[in-house]
C-alpha cells in the first residue's frame, strides 16, 4: 500500500517550527517518510535526502503524482537552444539579435485520478516557464514558488554572456568568404546612371522650362551667378562729396568727402569745444585698440609669455597727425608693449606736448635711423598728414621697406604715404576718398555731435552702433 506513494510529490507541513517541506517520496512506511530534491520553506536543502518522522508531520498533501512528476522533470530538462543568425551585407547589428519572446506559459492540467476509495481526488495544475527557474505547485489553494534545483533548471546566465552571445550573433560570421569575389565596379556604377535620370525629369517639364534652362548657359566654379543688390541703406548725406564711397559690415554707405570739407567739420569741433587734445586721445585709444588685436590680443599679451612680448616703432612728423602716433605709441606702453618713437623734427608744439607725455612711460625716443631695430612687431607710420610735400620720399622709407612688418598709418594723405605701402589706415570723423595704397580703412568715432555736423551742411546718423571702429570696405556698386 505504501509503495504506491514513492515518486509522488508531496507536501508535508511540520509541527512546531520544523517547518515545510516539498520533495518526492522514496520512502514511505508508517513511521517515517523519505524525500529527495528536497526544499524546506521554499528554499533547496543541503541534503540530497531528508527523512521526517511521523509524529512530527502535522500535514501531508500529495501535489503531483509520479506519472505528473516524471512528465514534468521531463520538461524541465528541455533547453531551448535559439540558433545564431548569419551576418549578411548591409545589415545592421540590430537586425542580427533574434527578437526576445516573452516566456510562454503553458498550462498541463493533470486528470483526475482515482488512486484510492479512501484517497481524495487531486487536481494537478503544473505551470512551467521554460525561461524562469521558478516552478509553480497548488498548495492549499496558494502558489508556493520555490527555486528549482540545479539539475532541473538553466543557469543563470549573466550579463557579460549576453553580451558576449549578442556580439557573436553580430559579429561571428567570417568575412573571407564575402571576399573571394572581387567588386564589379562598372556594374555597379551603371546602376547610378544620374545622365539617365536626368534625361528622364527634363523630358516630363514643359517645352517652355526646357527652353529657359537651356539658354541660362553654364558658369565656371569661379564666377559669381548671383547678381548683387546696390547698396541703398544711407544714415549720412553730405552737401559735396567726392568720388569714393564706402560700405560698412552691416551695409551703411558712408560717403567720402573733400579736403576742404574735412577742414570745415574739424573747425566747427574745434570752436564748438571738442578741442585737439580731446580729439587726438581718441585716436590714439582707436590706434592701440587695433595695434592690440593685430599683435594677438590676450594670447601674446600675457604676462606668461615675457618672452614673446612685442616692440612697437612709431615714425612721427613734426604735425598733428605725428603728435597722435606719438599718443597712440603711449597708450600701447601702459600695456606693457616696448615702444620706439621716431622723430626727425620736434618743431611742432602739439608734437612737443605729446613727446612730454610719452617720455614720462620710459620708453625710447630715437632720431637716427640706424639705431631702430632691424626687426619689429609693427610700425604705426605717421611721418606726413594731409598737407605735407608729396614730392619726397622720407628716408626711413628704406628701414620700413626691409623691416616688412605690418605698417598702420594714422590719418595719412588720400594719396599713401611716399615710397611706403600701409597695410591698415585709421581715419577720423569722415574719411577722404584715399588711395589703395592706404590699405584697409578703420573708420575712429571722434564723439563728435550732430552739430559740429549740422553746422557744415552735413546730414549725419552714427553708424558705429556698438563699436568704437569700425572697418570701411571699398563700395564698387
């Protein structure tokens, strides 16, 4: 009679805090039972075998009978293997990881069995994850989940493996193979026939489309097909103008004016206040503003770099136009830039009141030209202004020429400074139509009111928004 029990699974609930067990007969009499692969509380046991005698047993239920358990053992054995995809040409890593299925449950409802008159009928209900390590057993109404024996159940397998499965399933397919064949590159290249193509949109445009295209006609890589709009945008209008115009970055026209007029609006600053002395300071600031950037800004003119430190040479002329190379030479040296200063002639008094100043900074005041540097950073020209000869080369023309450092000139004549060739020119108030060989214009904002403009017939509107200088191009439409 006992011997029909051995190879059920069975439940057995201990008195006192024995605990509960589940596991599968192999033993059964009236004293004690046997079981193996044995789970105490839900969690495997130490022993292989565990017998429990029968006066602690205070319930026993029968949870599979040993045709649902060998049928059950039986699936869990089975381990589903998911076959590697090859890694074929212009596939992606994404599309080579097979799809994850959700595990599938299946359901095995056992049948009804009548062992015994005096054994009660029990219903098998077996839910089984092939992707879960957890069985499921009816207990009383309750899902006891317990963790599988190893025997039964997959390892666990860890995120390292996945990720080594995964890259094997991308990447584990040889390439030799793909390589045997060479490339058929004219067969290839007739399947991007663009000419074909081409043919095939303009037949299905109207005769007129064609007609207008084909006429268009074709331009080197070099030209410009896009015509440009005149500039139309004017803030200042002159009463006499002369024959060069200029534009701003943001497409102001700023109209150049006569000698004459020049001499006008600087009278009209000079009796409305705003005297010499305030206006050479500007210069000399706009001159250092741009001597700076020109030289590196804050990279070379670091305290770090002592070794890099720039010299500055100033050729001034005994005028106002020299007087403010000299106030732009002081302004560099309150920076810390080793600067010369030039001179031939010390007649003039603005010249005289300005060479007062910068010598007070320390710095060098030369009047001989072999003594220059045979190599400088940059040379801010200043030697001749509007009215000076132009009949005469100066004689350090030679000493610039074969320095062939960047040269700024400050105010120089419309037409460039003899036998010397400026790179950069800066220019006050409003420019005078200056020649090529001035370079690019920088245009200094002299803070000069409207009226000092008003009262020479000049229409005026700042264009310097929110620059000190601003650079003038050269306005060819």
């Amino acid at each position: 009679m006992s011997q029909q029990f051995v190879g059920c699974m069975v439940s057995i609930k201990c008195v006192d805090d024995l605990g509960t067990y589940q596991g599968q007969i192999i033993n059964f009499n009236r004293q004690t039972v046997t079981i193996s692969k044995a789970f105490k509380d839900g969690i495997p046991h130490s022993s292989q075998q565990v017998t429990i005698n029968a006066r602690d047993i205070q319930n026993l239920e029968i949870i599979s009978t040993e045709e649902a358990g060998a049928k059950e053992i039986q699936m869990q054995n089975k381990v589903t293997v998911k076959k590697p995809i090859a890694k074929r040409a212009n596939r992606s890593v994404s599309e080579c990881i097979p799809p994850s299925t959700p595990p599938s449950v299946s359901q095995n409802q056992n049948q009804n069995q009548n062992q015994n008159q005096n054994q009660n009928q029990v219903q098998n209900s077996v839910k089984k994850t092939t992707e879960q390590s957890y069985p499921e057993y009816p207990v009383n109404g309750r899902i006891v989940v317990a963790e599988t024996n190893a025997k039964f159940n997959q390892k666990r397998v860890t995120q390292r493996q996945k990720w080594q499965e995964r890259d094997e399933q991308a990447f584990g397919t040889p390439i030799d193979q793909s390589m045997n064949q060479d490339f058929d590159f004219e067969k290839n290249l007739a399947l991007f026939n663009k000419e074909a193509v081409w043919e095939e949109i303009n037949s299905l445009k109207p005769d007129i489309v064609r007609q207008s295209e084909s006429n268009r006609g074709k331009y080197r890589h070099d030209e410009n097909i896009i015509v440009s709009k005149p500039t139309t945008l004017r803030q200042i209008i002159v009463p006499v103008s002369d024959e060069r115009e200029y534009v701003t970055d943001d497409g102001l026209v700023i109209p150049s004016i006569t000698v004459d007029l020049h001499r006008q609006l600087i009278g009209a600053a000079d009796r409305l206040g705003i005297s010499w002395e305030r206006r050479v300071e500007l210069m000399g600031r706009a001159g250092a503003e741009i001597i700076i950037q020109l030289l590196g800004g804050a990279h070379r003119l670091n305290p770090k770099n002592a070794h890099q430190w720039p010299t500055i040479v100033a050729l001034c002329g005994p005028h106002r136009t020299g007087a403010a190379g000299v106030n732009c030479a002081r302004q560099l040296s309150t920076h810390g830039i080793r600067t010369v200063v030039y001179v031939e002639n010390s007649e003039n008094i603005s010249l005289l009141q300005e060479l007062s100043l910068y010598k007070m900074t320390g710095n060098k005041v030369e009047t001989k030209i072999d003594k220059l540097a045979s190599v400088v950073d940059l040379i801010i020209l200043a030697l001749y202004d509007e009215h000076s000869p132009k009949n005469s080369i100066p004689a350090v023309a030679k000493w610039v020429n074969s320095n062939k450092a960047p040269v700024l000139a400050i105010e120089p004549p419309s037409t460039g400074t003899p036998g010397i060739l400026s790179k950069f020119s800066l220019v006050g108030g409003l420019p005078l139509s200056h020649s090529p060989d001035n370079g690019r214009l920088y245009l200094c904002n002299l803070s000069l009111p409207n009226k000092v403009f008003t009262d020479v017939g000049i229409t005026y509107r700042s264009p310097f928004g929110p620059k000190f200088v601003i650079p003038l191009h050269y306005d060819d439409s």
